[in-house]
C-alpha cells in the first residue's frame, strides 16, 4: 500500500499517460458535513473494454510487458473497502476512462492526502505535452489550476520551463494554504 | 492564485532566459513513474532532482519520466543521458539524487557504487 493518498493519485494519473491521454483531470472533494472523501481521476486516453473494467480490480491483470503484475488500482480498492467506500472505474475504448474512488472522510484507514502539492507539480513539469486540471474542494472552498489557461498565455514557454515550475509550486502551495490544506 | 498579469510577466521573464541559453539539453534525468517507483519514493526523489537543478540553476538539464522498466526490485531507476551516454541508476535516494546532479550532471564523473546498468557493449 502507498503511505499517501497523494501516491495512489500519481500512480493512478501514470495510467491515464500510459492511455495516451493528452487531458488528464484529478478532482479531490473534501466533504467534512457528510463525512466523504472522494476522488475522481479523468482522462482522454484510449480507455478500456468492459471485459477488462470488470477484472481490473484484480492484479494479475495488467497491460504490463515488463512484468505480470499490476498493483496500481488494486491499491486503491483495498483503500475503498477498508473506509466503507466504493471504487468505480467508468470506460470506454476510445472514450477515456473515468476512476472515482469514494471514502469515509474521518475513516481510520483512510490514507492522509500527504504531498499531493508535489505529486501535481511533478506530473505538470514531467509531462508538459499533456493537460491538467487539478480541483481540490474542502466543503465550500476550493482550489484549481488549469494547465490549459496557462499554455494559453506562456505560449511557447514550456510547463518545464524553471521560472514556470517555480510559480507553478508557489501557486499549488499558496492555493492550498487558502482552502485550509498545507500539507508539506 | 496566479493572475493573468503575473503570467505574462512570468511569460517574458522565461523567454528572456530562453534567449541567452543556446542548443539542446546538456543532460536529461529520467525517473521511473510505475507503482513500483512510486512506492519506493520516485516521487521525493524527482522532487529532490528538480529542486537541485533549480539551486544549482541548471536551466538546460531536463528531467522526465517513464514508467516500469520491469526491475521493480532496484527502484528507484533513475536514466541518466549526457554525451550520448545513458546510465541507469538503482535505488536512488533524496540524498543519491544530489549527488549525481553534482558529480555526474555536472561534472560528468558517473557515480560508480550507484550504477544499474550502462549502454556499454
């Protein structure tokens, strides 16, 4: 098991790069009232038959050359079931694939969020030829980024660019001190 | 949040940079991204990569990502390509990470205890 929600979320996001995806959104929605954590992760990629969503959950099934196993979304089931929650994956072969997982917010098992401010910036400037959306909501208060509005102005100044990392970091870290979630 | 005025700003300060920087890559660090990766820290030692860059202001030294290269087993895997060679990395660390920006990245000494595999014949 991943010590951190935040590793679950890149290793979910490197199967919708591995999909070939060139839009990739990741939603956290933070609902303290009824006491809900959910997760959704969205992509363009080239998505999955239904014979193949029904056994993903298990992990000898992997698209995988190099090795037989797959431990990614089984990861994320074993983290579903344990916080009397739920996983559903939601895909279509040229549709993209859509994973929510949902949780009992204050369940004891539940995985802390951790350095998701790292794990979205890594994902940004290691993949600058894809698109993200990143929302993280706590109740009322929410936070997004956009990679898709930043292109439009940087132009051709590229995500990995060092200036644009850098503000990139300082925008994830300020926007989640702002809704109450400085993690690092 | 970054406003749009701070985004053109950041835009001509980059591409002021881009101006006075010549050619291609000088070295690129590819870090592998799959469950096994991740699980065995990939995450704090990309972080440790790019931080180190951006300290020692390595502006043309990219870092990128791939995923499982099938030895769950020695990761973190981390590909080093400079001069045309490409070395592999095993187990890297936060600390490791360092250590081969400053002796290999920059110095161009490959960091013997540390090596995987080479693309030697």
């Amino acid at each position: 098991m991943m010590p951190e929600l935040s590793l679950n979320i890149l290793d979910l996001a490197e199967n919708s790069i591995r999909a070939e995806a060139d839009f990739v959104e990741i939603t956290l929605d933070e609902n303290t009232k009824d006491d809900i954590l959910t997760l959704v992760i969205r992509d363009n990629g080239k998505g999955m038959d239904g014979e193949f969503v029904k056994q993903i959950t298990n992990p000898f099934i992997t698209t995988r050359t190099t090795r037989k196993v797959g431990l990614g979304i089984p990861f994320v089931k074993q983290i579903t079931d344990l916080c009397e929650g739920e996983l559903v994956i939601d895909s279509e072969p040229g549709q993209g694939t859509e994973l929510k997982a949902i949780m009992k917010n204050s369940h004891i098992d539940r995985p802390p969020v951790g350095d998701i401010v790292s794990v979205i910036h890594t994902l940004i400037v290691l993949n600058p030829h894809i698109d993200f959306l990143f929302i993280y909501k706590v109740d009322e208060n929410c936070y997004s980024i956009d990679t898709r509005e930043w292109k439009e102005i940087l132009d051709v100044v590229p995500l990995n660019d060092m200036n644009v990392q850098k503000t990139l970091k300082e925008d994830l870290l300020s926007g989640l001190k702002k809704i109450g979630r400085s993690l690092i | 949040m970054t406003t749009l005025d701070e985004l053109r700003k950041l835009k001509e300060k980059a591409l002021d940079d881009l101006k006075t920087r010549e050619g291609s890559a000088s070295a690129k660090i590819t870090v592998g991204m799959g469950t096994c990766g991740i699980a065995a820290g990939a995450r704090e030692v990309t972080t440790a990569f790019m931080e180190e860059i951006e300290k020692r202001n390595l502006k043309d030294v990219i870092v990128a990502q791939s995923g499982c290269m099938g030895y769950c087993e020695q990761e973190p895997l981390v590909e080093v390509e400079k001069d045309g060679q490409k070395i592999v990395y095993k187990k890297v660390t936060a600390e490791g990470a360092k250590k081969i920006v400053a002796e290999h990245v920059i110095n161009g000494n490959i960091v013997g205890d540390m090596v995987f595999a080479t693309d030697e014949k």
